[in-house]
C-alpha cells in the first residue's frame, strides 16, 4: 500500500472516486502543493500531479510522487496524457486544479497557448468541458498588472473559475489550502443546496459589565462553522454572522463579526432578511444583560454586586423580519428529560420552522447528540461529531 492510501478518506468521503489533476507552475508557492495533495486525498480524491519545468525548480518530483502515490507527469508522451486525462474519453477527471498558478500561465491559457505539459492540460480541458479552478500566487506588481487582469477576465468568460489570492503587503499569495479544498468539493460535489441562501448566526455573545469586563458563556462556535463550511461546500450562497468564540471562522465565507445582543440587533435592523431560504441561528445568546458600570471596578472589592436586566429577543426580532424564511433555532438545556417538548414549546412560541435541541454535555466537546423537532411535534435523536450532525441538519432543513 502507498503511504497516500493510508490517509484517503480519512477526513471525509465526499470526494472518493474523484479524479483530480494538480497542475503545478514555477511560482514560489508551489511548495505547498503537497500538503494540497494530501488534504484533497484525506477527502477521498485520487490526485495526479502534473508539472511545468520551471515547477521542478521549486518541488522535486519525488514529493509528489510521495504526496499522491503517481509519478508526476513532467512531459507529454506517445501516450498522450493531457488526451487520456482530459480529452473527451470515457472516463475524463472531474477537476483540473493549477495550484499556484503564475502570471505566465494564466496568460498562455488565455491565448490558447500549449508549450508546457500544464498549458496543454488545460487547453484540453477548456476543449472538453472539465472544470478548471486557478489559484493564482505572485508578487501584486504581476497580479496588478493590467494585461494579466485581462487576462484573468477572458478565463473567466470561457467558465475557468480562480480562488482570488490573499493580498498581504506586496504580495499576492495563495489562498489557503482550506479554501482550495473547500472550493474544489463545491465544484465537483453533490451541490444539492446550490440554489439555497443561507444565513447561519454563531459563536456566543458578551455583555460589558464595565469598560474593561464582560460577562459571556462557554459556547465553542464549533457547530456554526460546521454548518457554515458544509452548507458552503454543499453549494449553498452563505452568510456568516460571528460572535466571540475561539473556533475559527473560514475567511472565503462573508462574515460579519458581533459582540453583544445589541450588536445583532443592529444587523437584524440593518439587513433585509427576507432573501434567505434558510436562518440558522445557533449562537449562545445572553439572556441577561448587566446595568454596565462606568470605568473599571476596583479589583480590590470583596463582594460585587451587579444588576442584569432581559435581554431582548433576537428569535423574536428574526422572525418578525424574516417572514417568508425557514427559521431553524437550537435550544440548550441541562438535563434530556422533556427535551424534545421543551423545544417544541419554544418551535410553537417562536413561530419556528425546527428547532435543534441538546444539553449542556456537549459544549466544548468535538461530539453531541441533537434532538430535532419539527413543527408538527416529530423528534429525531441523532449522535456522532458536531461535523457529522451538521450534515444531518441540512438534508433534514433544506
């Protein structure tokens, strides 16, 4: 066994039986095109390197090989490998991947030119109708470089799809590997959620008890990411809005951060809600919120004694603004017992489409286990890892 096929599937099986091609150019940041290999891999996708000579400057050969378990194709041959791979055969790959891509080759495939085994992989592709992802990595002066924009843009008019690069400073550099892998499953995977917008609240909320002090929960943001990334991969149009949690969010997903209730009030107020199909709202919200105190409290008090008044109700409030969304709320309490009625008092008083319900075992931990109500009074119990849940609570919501 090759060491690639101990860690295929491992992540996920989302990609298994995809064939991906790793096109691999002479930028600097080719490096990195192993631990894209095996990350793709640990979805399921078989992956075939293909490299310029200049990418050969960069990485050896040997490592992709290492990386993938395929000698990389370096040279085309009487085999006519860019035919057998991406011609129109009866069992082409599923994606074409240039990662990272030069100003170079991006302008030769604007132009249709095949002087490099990667090139020539790509014009076959354009030819047959294989999805193409170009991720782009060079120095801003290039990337800003008009004629390069316009050729970026002629791609783009055929359908080849780019991962735009993140500028930091004078450089244009790769887009993560996350997103990479997160964009290549939306192209080639089910895209059963590719009509739906979706908007998912997470992460917890903090209310200042003075100008130095916040009173907040334990809520991880574990849950919300996870819908986030598989709504996001699943093809869905997402919006993110974030609170104060230590899991991170995915940058390639619009987001917007909040503190306290009044900060997602804000948003509620600001924002026509009625253009998503689907809210999520799973963000620990407080229900008190502290009279603040003005300045910083001294630390040399021995009791403190603070006032907390209701909060006002963000589900409440969502509703009211979002009258022709699906709403799905999540309901936390301490014990199991009368859960599922719990939740379903709080569907009927909500006006909810579902309610996600569990206790408080599962905060901070990596799994869980749900109750979801439906608005006829179904419950379904389901247990496993918050990654795995979140994919259960879209097929059940979408």
């Amino acid at each position: 066994m090759h060491p690639s096929d101990e860690i295929r599937g491992v992540k996920s099986k989302i990609l298994n039986k995809k064939r991906i091609v790793l096109g691999i150019t002479g930028s600097i940041a080719s490096i990195e095109c192993v631990r894209l290999s095996r990350e793709l891999i640990r979805h399921g996708a078989d992956v075939i390197p293909v490299m310029t000579p200049s990418a050969k400057k960069i990485i050896h050969p040997n490592s992709l090989e290492f990386a993938t378990g395929h000698k990389p194709i370096i040279e085309l041959t009487g085999i006519t490998e860019h035919v057998l791979f991406c011609g129109r055969v009866k069992k082409p790959i599923d994606l074409l991947i240039i990662s990272a891509c030069t100003a170079n080759t991006i302008s030769k495939i604007a132009h249709g030119i095949d002087d490099t085994t990667v090139t020539t992989f790509a014009s076959t592709a354009i030819g047959s109708g294989i999805p193409i992802l170009i991720v782009p990595a060079m120095h801003i002066s290039m990337y800003d470089h008009k004629i390069v924009q316009d050729n970026i843009e002629k791609c783009k008019k055929i359908g080849i799809k780019f991962i735009e690069p993140y500028i930091n400073g004078n450089k244009a550099k790769m887009a993560d590997i996350d997103e990479i892998v997160a964009r290549s499953i939306r192209n080639i995977g089910k895209k059963d959620m590719i009509n739906k917008k979706i908007l998912i609240i997470g992460g917890s909320t903090a209310e200042s008890i003075d100008d130095v002090r916040t009173i907040s929960n334990r809520s991880s943001g574990k849950t919300a990411v996870f819908l986030v990334k598989n709504a996001f991969i699943r093809g869905a149009s997402v919006e993110f809005w974030y609170g104060r949690s230590k899991e991170p969010h995915p940058r390639y997903i619009e987001t917007y951060k909040f503190e306290s209730v009044k900060d997602i009030m804000k948003l509620l107020r600001n924002n026509d809600l009625n253009k998503f199909d689907i809210i999520i709202i799973c963000a620990a919200i407080s229900d008190y919120i502290p009279k603040k105190i003005k300045g910083k409290i001294s630390s040399d008090e021995k009791k403190l004694f603070f006032e907390m008044s209701r909060a006002p109700k963000v589900i409440t409030k969502l509703r009211e603004k979002a009258k022709n969304s699906k709403i799905v709320g999540f309901k936390l309490e301490e014990k199991k017992e009368g859960l599922a009625k719990k939740a379903y008092e709080f569907l009927k008083k909500n006006k909810l489409d579902y309610v996600i319900a569990n206790t408080i075992t599962g905060i901070g931990m990596e799994n869980n286990k749900v109750c979801i109500v439906d608005n006829v009074g179904n419950c379904s119990f389901k247990e496993g890892s918050k990654k795995n849940l979140t994919d259960y609570i879209l097929n059940t919501v979408k």
